[in-house]
C-alpha cells in the first residue's frame, strides 16, 4: 500500500494550512479586483515552497518532485491561481539554470526565484505558436556584444510583473526546431521590450498573465542559457517538468470541488432529506471520487518516478490528462449539485468551474498530452 512519509505529511499540512489561513480568508475579494500579491509569493518562498528538487548548493531543501506536488495540490484546493507560483519560481526558470545554466548564471537568478523575492516567469507562447512550439516567430540577432530580440509572446504567466525568466527564440530560423535558443531575460530593465497585462481571462484571476513585445530590445550575450540551439531542447525538458505541476493543480481542484460538493450535499435538504441521500447526487459524487482518487495516483507516481530518475514523459503525460479532465469533470458536477447557488459568485464553485478549464491547456493541452501517450504507447517515440 502506497504512503506518504512522515516528512511528507507535514509538507502537505503546512501547504494545507497556509492555504487555509493566508489565502481563503481575503480571496474572494482579491479575485473580484483580479489582485496580485507579491508579498504573498515572499511568503511560500519562506516556507520552501520553490526550493524541492533544486541541489541544496543553491539553496534547495532536499526535497523532490512529489512534495511539491503534495503542496501544489493543497494550495490549488483552496485556489487554483495561486498554484502556477510554483511554476513560475520553481520548477520552470530555477530547476531549467540549475540544470542549463552556467555557474554566475545560477548565483545570479536561482537564489531569488526561491525566495519569492524575484518574480519568475517562461515565455514560449506566441498568436500563432501553441503547441506547436517550433513555429514562433520571435527571433534573436547577434550584435557583436549582445543579442537584439524581436517579436512578442502572449499568455505568459507573470510577464507583466516578472523581474528575470525564460525567453525562447530562434537565432537560425533555417535549423528549424535546432535553431531555438533559451535567453535569460529581465524585463522591467529591457530597453525595448513591452510588457502588458492580459484582463480577458475566463478564470485564474489572481494570476497575473500578460505580453511581451520585443522591439530590438538588447540583452547580453551571457543571457544565452546553454548553448546556442539548445532552446528546444531546454523547452521539452522544462515543459516535462512543469507539467507535473499543473497536474496537481488540477488534482487539487477537483478535490477542491469534491470536498465542497459533499458538504454542501449534506446540509441542503430536498425532499425531506438532504441531497447527499438522494441516488443521482450520490451517483455524481460517486464519479468524482473515483476519477479523483485515480488522479491522485497517477500522479503521485509520475512524481515519484521523476524523484527516481527514471522515464517520466509518458507517465507524467498520462497523470496530467487524467487529473485536467477529473477537475473539469468534478467542477462541472459541482456546479450541477449547487444548483442556482453554483451560478452565483458567493460560491466557490463556479470559480472551480472557470480555473479548471485552464488546466486543459496550459502546459500542453489534453490533445497533446494524448498525443505523447499514444506516441509511446504505440511504439513511435521512446518514454524519456
């Protein structure tokens, strides 16, 4: 029988527990003004939330993949925005320079992405370029004693108010994907580079997203993270990594949304008895639990496996797809139980029902994630 240690069952009650005390109690509010706090990010710095899987050396504590796991599933039961911190600090830019960067490099950056002092962020997306990573537009020019960056990026996760992250660009659009390189950016310093918020968005609201335009911002030459070319590669590598971490996100909001369907099933009373008595809620719970326990599993072993060094792709592709349909799922049924109420923002279960739509796409939507897992599973490409 699977279980957690001792150690990790306290990583999971401080997560739980500072979800609870410093994010609910003021997060309607801030979700009805779309607010963003840094010092909110200061904090889980503190208590190592962005220091798991990072060699103590540069300041991590020791812990892997599945503790912060453990603890972004706790913070996305209570709020599904503040989960991606731990993306954008953790296990996108410090985990990619620990392992790409070089040695100023690291002393440089990785140190205030744990804190939480410096806001992080990666930027691949583009208007025309999703999934389809390797048909960005924005491209890099060597000047001599710099690079001079052209282009934008859209729907990058804390671009408006990040301090240093990940920027993907060609520097030899004719090697095609092998032309790609990883650059080390700082916008609020860039001279050429425009960075605006993103307002329009269906849920997530107390995460910032934004764009960047790049207009022959010039960067240094040590901004180049690995070698010239090495950005696709960097990019899969990282994306292999986040992904893990929007699949406990979505694990934590359908147990979000389970835990608060079964409450509010059995004090609603219909009928003479409260709805949790009645077959068809029963049933609908009954899914939820299961599809989240499954979830759960999954992805607690693509965490495991990748605490272990083993191949991961495959089944870190097969626990995100899981865990992103079982929170729309478990959202969708949560809003049905609640009736009228669900359709109200006095309840948590619409913004389940918005922030779970988001994780069908970030990170590689649901049709990729089939797409690797039918890829290996068929024999076309190796699990990596």
């Amino acid at each position: 029988m699977f279980e957690l240690t001792e150690e990790q069952r306290l990583v999971q009650e401080t997560a739980r527990r500072f979800a609870e005390e410093d994010i609910a109690p003021t997060l309607r509010e801030e979700e009805s003004k779309h607010e963003f706090r840094a010092d909110r990010v200061t904090r889980m710095g503190e208590l190592g939330f962005f220091a798991c899987v990072l060699p103590e050396e540069l300041g991590g504590n020791g812990m892997g993949f599945l503790e912060s796991v453990l603890m972004a599933e706790q913070i996305a039961r209570v709020s599904a925005s503040w989960r991606v911190q731990f993306n954008m600090q953790n296990l996108g830019p410090a985990l990619a320079v620990a392992r790409y960067g070089s040695d100023a490099q690291k002393e440089k950056y990785i140190p205030g992405w744990i804190s939480g002092e410096k806001l992080g962020f990666f930027a691949m997306t583009e208007p025309s370029a999703g999934s389809d990573v390797s048909s960005m537009k924005t491209y890099a020019t060597d000047g001599g004693d710099h690079w001079a960056l052209h282009g934008s990026k859209t729907w990058i996760s804390n671009a408006h108010v990040g301090d240093a992250g990940l920027l993907y660009a060609y520097t030899d659009k004719e090697k095609k994907h092998k032309g790609i390189s990883a650059f080390i950016i700082e916008p609020k310093n860039l001279e050429g580079c425009t960075a605006t918020a993103i307002d329009t968005k269906l849920g997530l609201h107390c995460s910032p997203t934004g764009e960047f335009v790049f207009d022959g911002a010039k960067i240094p030459k040590d901004a180049l993270l690995g070698e010239e070319g090495d950005g696709f590669k960097i990019c899969m590598w990282q994306l292999n990594n986040t992904r893990i971490n929007c699949a406990a996100g979505a694990l934590g909001v359908a147990g979000g949304a389970l835990e608060l369907s079964i409450n509010y099933a059995n004090e609603r009373i219909q009928f003479g008895k409260p709805i949790s008595r009645h077959q068809m809620i029963q049933a609908q719970i009954a899914d939820m639990v299961v599809e989240h326990e499954a979830a759960r599993l999954l992805v607690y072993r693509a965490a495991w496996l990748k605490d272990q060094n083993r191949p991961n792709q495959y089944e870190t592709s097969v626990a995100k797809l899981a865990a992103s349909e079982a929170a729309v799922h478990a959202a969708n049924e949560c809003m049905k139980i609640f009736g009228s109420y669900g359709y109200s923002t006095e309840y948590p279960a619409e913004r389940f029902y918005r922030d779970a739509k988001s994780l069908q796409i970030v990170e590689g939507t649901s049709n990729v994630q089939k797409m690797i897992i039918s890829s290996v599973a068929c024999g076309f490409a190796p699990n990596r």
